[in-house]
C-alpha cells in the first residue's frame, strides 16, 4: 500500500486545498503523472505522483484544506489487490477555509522543509521573546538541538528584521485576499532568506554584442512563436556555468549545502495580479535553446493561468531573474530558501565599451549574483560570474 | 583555615554541644567508637557517656526515642549511620516526627536533628550506597539539608539545632575527606540554595557529593568556551526555588546532576519546578544526569559507570546547548 | 475483695468509666449519621484500663496512647466537648481538627497521642523518658499499646532501650485479644506476654483489665516502682473489647457466645454492683451518674455541632513551626 501524500510546494507551504483529483479509483498512474490540482496560497499546482501503482481509495475531498504531508490518497502496489489492503482510516476533514478563514496554528515544519510530525521545535523563551519583539516564528530558522529555533535565533531574527520591516496590511476583499496571501507567502519566504542566509552580492558587465547578433541571426526566418528570446540563452548561459560551481546549486538544509546534479532553473515570473512565482524548468543544461524556448512559454503561460506542476514548484535549484524588460540596469535578489543564489540580469543597453585598445559602443547587460555566504565566497562567485559572462561571448556554443 | 568536611562536622557538634546543654548526641558507635565517620572522636572524654549515648543497633528505637526526647525538651542530634540504615526508622521519621505538630494542631514541636551519611562511590555495593534524600525532601513537616562545603558542613547545624522542627542532614560519605578552606563567615541560613559559581550560558543545579564533580565540569566547559552557573541546592526541602529561577532567567538553560535514581528523583522535582516556574525562560530542554537505573554494583568500574560522573555531565550541557 | 477505696473515689472510677461508654456509644451513633467520619475504634469494654491506670499516674507524668484512646482523652483530663469537637473535625477540637478520632492530643495534660501506627508510640515514649531522665524530672512516662503490637520490632526495641538505660516508661499492655481480627494464639509463639517482656530483664505484672480495682492497684505498684528510678516497668492488662475493632469490621474472627461472656465480666455492671453490695452506691446516684454522663454527651455533640469549621485557608497550618 502506497500512501499519497501532500507534498510541499515551496519553503513557504504550510498547507494546500485539493482542487480537483485528476485519477479515479482504479486508475492506474504512472511515475510524474500528474494526479490532482491543489490551491497553495501562490498558485493552482498540478501535483504530480512519483510512483507506480493503482489509486486505491481518495482520501480528501475537493475543497478540503489540508496540511502539507497528509495522506491525500492510498494507492495498490503492482501484485497489491484490492481484497488484501485494508482500508485507511479516513483523515479528519480539515475545516473548510471559508468557515474558518484563519488557521488556528502554526503548522508542522521543520527546518523549512522537512517535515515532522508533532509542532515545530521552538524553544519556549525564544517563543515568548518573539511575540515580545513582534518576529514571525515561523519565520526563524533553527540552530539549537534538532533544529531547535533557540533565543539566539529570535534576536538575531529581530536583529535583521529592524532593516526591512514591512508587514502588508490585512485586506478583506477576496480577491485582494488571494493577492494579500500570496504578499504574506512571498513576505515569509523572503523575510526568512533575510535572516537566515548571509547574502553576498557581485555585479559583472557582460558585453551583449554577440549574443545579440547570433540571436538576431538565429531568429532571422523563424515564425514569431518559434523566436527565441535573449532569456534563454541567459538560462543556458548560467547552467552551463553552474557545471563548474556546483556551490552556487543546490539546497541548504539542515546546516549541510546540499548540491544539485542538475541544473532546474527557476525563473522569476511576476503575475498579473501581482506577485510572482519562480518555478522550474528542469535540466536547463542538458536542454537546446529551442527546446528551452519552448519550455519558457509554456511555463510562463501555466503560471499566469495557474496550472503549474508540483516539481516545477518544489525544484528549483537556483533562481534567474531578469528584470531588463522593465528597463532597470541591473537586479540584486533575495535567495529562495532553501537554494543559495540567484542571478540577476539587468536591461541591455548601449555603453562606451573599450575593445582591443579602441573606445567603442557596446551593448551591455548587467549580470549580478546573490549568494549564500554559508555555502561560498566572494572568491568563487567572481569566478562564476566571468564564467557566465565568458558563456554569453560564445553565443553558438549554448 | 584549612580543614576537612570530617573536622567542620566534628566542630560544629563540639560547640552546639559545648553551648547548649539540652544537646545531645546519640546513634550507633558515636561514643567508644568516635563514630562511624570519626566525626565524634573524643566526645566521650569531653561530655560524657549521658550526652554521647551510643545505642544498640535499633534504627527505629533510638530515632523514634530522640523524637521524644526532642518533644520532652531536648535538643538531640540522632546520627544513623548512614541513609540506608535510616529506612529502618521511616516509620518514625514519617509517620511521627513530621506529622505530630499537625496532628497536634500545632500543639507538639519536634525539635530533632537526624545526620546520615549517603551515597555510593566507596564499592560498598547497592546496601550501602544509596542517594534516598529524595525520599525524605518528599514529606512536609521535616526540613532537609545537603552540607555540600565545608562552610555548610561547619555552618548547618547551628541553624538546625535552632529549627524547632525535624531536620535531616545528609552528609556525602565521600566529602568526609574534602579539604578546604573555611570561610571567614561560616555562618549561614538553611533556607536557600546558593550559586557556587558565576555563569550565563548553563545553570547546573546539584547538591550533596555531587557538587565536585559539576564544578569539575564546569572547568571543563569554561576551557571550551562555555560558562556554566553551578547552583547547590544545599536545601532539599522546602526547595528554594526563586534562586533556581533566577539563574533559569540568566541561561535559559539546565542540567540537573543526583546521584539518585533519575525516575522519580529530587532532579525529577527540580525538572518540573523548572517548567513550572521557568518555562518561558527555557531556551532547550532541562536534563539530568543521574545513577543509572541499577542497584548499586560493588565492582569499581561498574560502580563508576552506575554513578553521574564529569564526562557525562560534559556531554548532557553540550547536547542542551546544542554543540 | 472489698473496693479498697474511700466513696467518693470509687464513686469517680466508675463515673469515668460511665462517662467513657455513654461517650462512645454515642460516637457508634454519630457515625452512622455521618457525623464522624475516618475511622473509629471504640474502647467499650476495656474502660477498667484507662481508668484504672491513669489515676495512678501524676499530673506531670507523660501519657502516649494508640488510636483506640478516647478513653484515656477523657479521664486524662481532656474536655469531651474538646474531644467530640476533633472527632467532628472542628477548629476546637482538641488536635484542631487535624488528627480526629486516632490523634487526640493535649499538651497541657501531657497527652502525646494518638498514634495509629501499632507499636509507633512506644520510641517516643522512651524519648520522652530519656528527657525526664537526663532534665532531672520525676516523671513517669506511660504507654499504653495492644498486645497486637507486641509483635513489632518497635516493642522490642523500645524495650531494649528502656531497660538498658533505665528509663522510667510504664509499659501497659492492654491485651484485648485479638489484633484486629487475629487471636494472640495465630500471631505469637510466645503467648504469654510477660515472658516476653522479661526478657528484657524488665519486672512484669499481669492484671485483670475487666476489674478497674485490679488495674487501678497493679498501675499503682508499676508506677511506683518506676518513679523510684527502677527502671521500666511492663504491665499486662487483660480485657476485651465488645464492639468491634473498628466500624469498618464485620466481626467474622470470632464467635458472639464469647463476646456474650465476657460481657457478663463488663468493668461497668459489675464494679457498680460492688458498689452496691459495698453500700458505697445507690440505684439512684448510679442514675444521677448516668444521667450526669449522658447531659455531658449531649452538650459536647451540641458543642461539636454548633463549632466552627477552620478556613481552608489555613490548610497549610501546623506544617512546620512559624
């Protein structure tokens, strides 16, 4: 007997409501199919099951809410038959979000990410402390035993806090709702990089001229909907990049770096109700640039339209930015926990550039790295960055 | 003045003897012998065979007869010889010296002094090794004391002898021989607990034998960085418990160290007095570092292994502390 | 033999012993209306002992008793109202309500209990003989415990200690029979009780316990003979009591045939018929006696009724000395 569980759909899930089951009892499903619809407060998420077998019994009903980690469904191993599985204990309907509009309490997590069962570990003079200066707890990474959040966590929160803090105001509208749970969502997840990651940031002009021409040659004779966008080559450009600093890749979790063994690249998507997701695309590098075109819209279209896959979700093992479109020079991000750096590309714009001893014109884009000091040093960053920058002068290579 | 635990016990019996005549001492080989720890040696000679009485071996007979003599006016300080033996006269102990002035409705105090000596660490195996002074710190109507210094083992009994209620000392069989310097002012209260040593970053509360070995401890932390506080709670009841608390609001953390069983020990109540009074103090969970759930083995390093030792009261702070 | 005594002290034997049974017997009443509660040991039967005994003993002389020890309460001295009040568990009882029925106490009649532990009353008697001894005090320190008790360790100790340091302690035995439900015979080898306790090199004396002339002349030459510094001195009071041990107790241990004969030996009937045969008693005085008793019982019931409970505030009281 398999059981399906909700996963986490991000650093910052606590819990999802089941929109829609997209098997039936006696379905069979595949490894990565996609078996339900699930609400988290960012998205509609496609969730996606990553094993084999054959839907037993559907444990929650559309609409319910139910915390990250519940057994959604139970489903018969291949040999596994109906008459030998008992039937599960059907979970306790979570209340219905509409009657009571706010949960009663903090959810289990741990560590960000894992999760246990039982509450949270958090000492109860770093609770009390909290609520005393006014820090989210939920938002304060642990480092006391197992992960404990302790009194020094609270106050080197605090500590961090005082340099941004916003808080959106609550708003009753419904729709404003939404927009205000996702504010509260991203407010969470960027206030916990905030104070947990030591960021470091580094800046590199990167000289765009050849990437521009090879892409206006590659895109000469393409149909519109098959053009390809300087966005991608940027993607290309930093998994290619990333194959020699698998630092910058991967997750810290635990107090351990994690790395990646491959690059899934989450790209910022901003949303037109306000907002914005970074889901993944997998495997950036080992993609062509046609292909991750292809992957691009598609997932930008998904997004707006709210239909986003569980692992585009869960995966991303870096996150690129580009903020050029909106004609800023250059973007300096905030990490998405659990990963450890995020790259930053700016609008290209014409600047006096010298070339072999010779004052010219040269398009330029900005290329910036925030990175997670715990996992590596100004040092290596530099070394990333030219690689990238070197990665974009040999536009016919990605 | 340095002396030993042995001479400050000694001493502070001479003068309450040489002060008060109401005071007496009585218990099994106090007289002849000197006492089973020496501490009556040359009694006999000094005030005769009255006011040294040494008894037969009736545990029961000569506590429950020094709560009569303590209700007839006297001021009898009873030595059983050691914690082990006492059980032998809990039910006078318990069932009367504790519970006459309430019986009584308050007519009837029992002015007694009872000293035993407690605890293991000698391979005298599981009769005569036990830490039962939390069975004695559970009953209201006595008072109980843990002379962990040679101050309090100089200091105790005055105030003891004061108390018009019983009062039970328990003095660590292995102190006896610690040497130290008397401090000027011996005098002291038997009312609090008292911090041994300055910390922020542990409190390690104790009392009895113990005491060495948490400062022990404590040196080897503090050469690693750590700064424990060392509380001895040298009065196991009524247990001062603001003094625990005050340290808690500093640290934030504790570990408790008794040499008694841990289930159901005085660590167990020092635990729950801790989330009570401090749980919005606490910063991680409180531990214990207590004899292991056997009875006593006779071969050394059994023995050892049984009891809390300095290594484990290491380990317990790091894993509060989280390092 | 003729009562030995003048009227007017006969006359107060069996006022005291009047005044113990109308007492109790209206305790055995007041339990059933819930009145009095825990548990309660009556002494019906056994009156001849405490009378007799205690008024061989001084006012400065110590008395420890057990928890079947109304009866010494009252001829100690103690008011009934003072004793009915504890046994309501009222703030004037006589313990403050704290000890009831098994804990009367009196520390102006030297009364240390009221002890309900068999054979807990014994060390404390030697203690408090030890005091007198070693302050100078003439004082004779009584125990009083049931043959039940003779069976602890604490007896044997007690009388160890007594006689090694000579110690003035009257040991009185008041050997009922039975400990609780167990006849003498099924809980000692050794049932002759004097033996025992003159292994300890103590003088012993063995009396009728159902004759307060018998009691009240043995407790007189033990007394004696403790006060004059001879050491302890252990007496056997024999007797038996009518009612069972406690309320509590279905009496299954023994036959009625046998309580009905030694009813026919009650300390009451039969002193007050000696008296009369004596011509130191009337019908009528016997009734004014009786009648006597009985407004006695009635007014401490009303005092005990009308007492005041202590606030539970106050419940942490009495612990230790202020």
């Amino acid at each position: 007997m398999i059981e399906f569980k909700l996963p986490s759909l991000g650093a910052d899930m606590d819990e999802g409501k089941l929109l829609e089951w997209k098997v039936r009892p006696g379905d069979t499903v595949k490894k990565g199919q996609v078996v339900a619809i699930v609400d988290t407060s960012k998205a509609a998420v496609d969730v996606e099951i990553w094993c084999e077998g054959t839907v037993f019994e559907l444990l929650t009903e559309p609409d319910e809410t139910i915390p990250v980690g519940t057994v959604m469904a139970t489903l018969l191993e291949a040999g596994e038959s109906a008459e030998t599985a008992k039937r599960a204990p059907r979970a306790a309907p979570a209340p219905k979000a509409a009657a009571t509009p706010s949960h009663p309490g903090p959810l289990p997590r741990h560590g960000g990410e894992g999760i246990v069962s039982g509450r949270r570990r958090v000492s109860p003079a770093a609770r009390k402390h909290a609520e005393e200066l006014g820090v989210d707890i939920e938002t304060v990474a642990g480092s006391g035993p197992e992960g404990a959040v302790t009194l020094a966590d609270v106050e080197q929160a605090a500590a961090a806090a005082k340099v941004s803090p916003t808080r959106t105001a609550a708003v009753t509208d419904k729709v404003a709702d939404k927009a205000a749970e996702m504010r509260r969502a991203i407010a969470a997840a960027m206030g916990r990089s905030k104070r947990e990651i030591p960021h470091y940031y580094l800046s590199e002009p990167v000289p765009m001229r050849r990437a521009t021409e090879w892409l206006a040659q590659a895109n000469e004779g393409r149909p519109i909907t098959a053009r390809l966008l300087m966005a991608v080559l940027q993607l290309k450009a930093v998994a290619l990049a990333l194959r020699k600093f698998p630092e910058m890749n991967g997750y810290f979790r635990d107090g351990a770096f994690q790395p990646a063994t491959a690059a899934h690249i989450g790209v910022a998507i901003s949303l037109r109700q306000g907002g914005l997701i970074a889901p993944a695309i997998h495997d950036v590098g080992e993609k062509s640039l046609e292909q991750l075109m292809l992957d691009l819209a598609d997932l930008v279209k998904r997004a707006r339209a709210g239909s986003l896959r569980s692992s585009e979700m869960s995966d991303p093992t870096i996150t690129v930015t580009n903020l050029g479109e909106q004609g800023v020079a250059a973007v300096y991000g905030v990490i998405y926990p659990p990963q450890v750096a995020l790259v930053g590309f700016g609008r290209i714009g014409e600047q006096p550039w010298v070339e072999n001893n010779a004052l010219g014109v040269m398009p330029v884009a900005t290329a910036s790295l925030a990175a997670d000091h715990r996992v590596s040093d100004g040092h290596r960053g530099a070394l990333f960055l030219a690689a990238l920058r070197d990665q974009l002068q040999e536009p016919e290579k990605l | 003045m340095k002396m030993t635990y042995r001479e400050a016990i000694r001493q502070a019996m001479f003068d309450a003897l040489a002060a008060d005549p109401r005071v007496f001492l009585m218990g099994e080989d106090v007289g002849r012998y000197g006492g089973s720890y020496a501490c009556s040696k040359g009694f006999l000679e000094e005030f005769g065979a009255e006011r040294i009485r040494d008894t037969p071996l009736s545990e029961l007979g000569f506590v429950g007869a020094g709560i009569g003599a303590a209700l007839g006016g006297l001021r009898p300080i009873v030595e059983v010889m050691t914690v082990n033996f006492s059980l032998l006269a809990l039910d006078q102990i318990v069932n009367t010296a504790a519970a006459l002035r309430h019986m009584s409705g308050g007519q009837f105090s029992v002015p007694l002094v009872l000293r035993m000596a407690t605890g293991a660490g000698r391979q005298l195996a599981a009769q005569h090794s036990h830490s039962l002074e939390n069975w004695y710190a559970h009953i209201p109507g006595i008072r109980v004391l843990a002379p962990a210094t040679i101050g309090d083992a100089r200091g105790m009994l005055a105030p003891a002898l004061a108390d018009p209620d019983p009062v039970v000392i328990f003095e660590h069989a292995q102190l006896y021989n610690l040497e130290g310097a008397l401090p000027d002012d011996w005098r002291c209260d038997i009312a609090t607990a008292a911090v041994r040593r300055e910390g922020t970053d542990v409190s390690l509360i104790t009392y009895g034998g113990s005491l060495p070995k948490v400062f022990a401890a404590a040196e080897q932390l503090a050469a690693e960085g750590i700064d424990a506080e060392v509380i001895d709670l040298r009065v196991l009841r009524p247990l001062d418990t603001e003094t625990i608390a005050a340290s808690l609001r500093k640290t934030h953390k504790a570990v408790v160290v008794d040499e008694g069983w841990k289930s159901g020990s005085l660590a167990a109540e020092v635990m729950a007095r801790l989330v009570e009074e401090c749980f919005y103090d606490l910063d991680a969970p409180p531990a214990r570092v207590c004899s292991e759930e056997v009875p006593i083995p006779y071969a050394r390093h059994m023995e050892e292994a049984a009891l809390p030792q300095v290594p484990k009261i290491v380990s317990a702070v790091k894993q509060v502390i989280g390092k | 033999m003729t009562v030995p005594y003048d009227k007017p002290f006969a006359q107060k034997l069996l006022f005291d012993m009047l005044r113990i049974r109308r007492m109790e017997e209206k305790c055995a009443e007041l339990y059933g209306a819930q009145k009095i509660r825990g548990f309660l040991h009556l002494y019906i039967g056994e009156e001849a002992c405490a009378v007799g005994a205690l008024h061989a003993l001084a006012p400065e002389d110590n008395i420890v008793a057990t928890y079947r020890e109304h009866g010494h309460a009252l001829v100690r001295g103690l008011s009934m109202n003072a004793i009915m009040a504890e046994m309501f568990g009222k703030a004037s009882g006589c313990s403050g309500g704290r000890g009831g029925s098994m804990h009367l106490f009196d520390a102006q009649t030297r009364l240390y209990g009221g002890n309900a532990i068999v054979g807990g009353g014994l060390p404390l008697a030697v203690g408090l003989a030890l005091a007198d001894r070693m302050l100078g005090r003439p004082a004779v320190t009584a125990c009083f415990f049931g043959e039940g008790a003779m069976a602890e360790g604490a007896f044997h100790e007690s009388m160890n200690l007594a006689a090694l340091w000579r110690l003035p302690v009257l040991f009185c035995c008041e050997n009922n029979l039975y400990a609780m439900g167990t006849a003498l015979a099924r809980s000692e080898a050794q049932t002759d009780l004097c033996a025992k306790a003159a292994s300890y090199a103590v003088p012993t004396l063995k009396a009728d316990g159902m004759d307060v002339v018998a009691v009240h002349e043995a407790a007189k030459l033990a007394a004696q003979h403790v006060r004059d510094g001879l050491g302890p001195f252990f007496l056997e009071l024999q007797t038996y009591r009518f009612r069972a041990h406690s309320m509590f107790d279905p009496e299954l241990y023994r036959d009625k045939a046998e309580v009905e004969a030694w009813k026919t030996r009650g300390p009451l009937h039969t002193f007050s018929a000696r008296l009369k045969a004596e011509g130191k008693l009337t019908e009528e005085e016997f009734l004014a006696f009786d009648a006597q008793a009985n407004a006695e019982v009635q007014a401490s019931v009303d005092f005990a009724e009308a007492a005041e409970w202590e606030p539970v505030e106050d419940l942490l009281k009495d612990v230790y000395t202020p």
